[in-house]
C-alpha cells in the first residue's frame, strides 16, 4: 500500500518536472 503511494507520488513529481522544462 504504501509503495503503490510514493509510486504515485514519483509519477506526479515527474509529470511536473516535464511540463516545467
């Protein structure tokens, strides 16, 4: 459970460093 969680929170931070650059 708590892995499905930071794997969501990684996927969140990525999207938000490919849209800043």
């Amino acid at each position: 459970m708590l892995g499905h969680f930071f794997d969501c929170i990684f996927l969140i931070h990525k999207l938000i460093f490919f849209l800043l650059c």
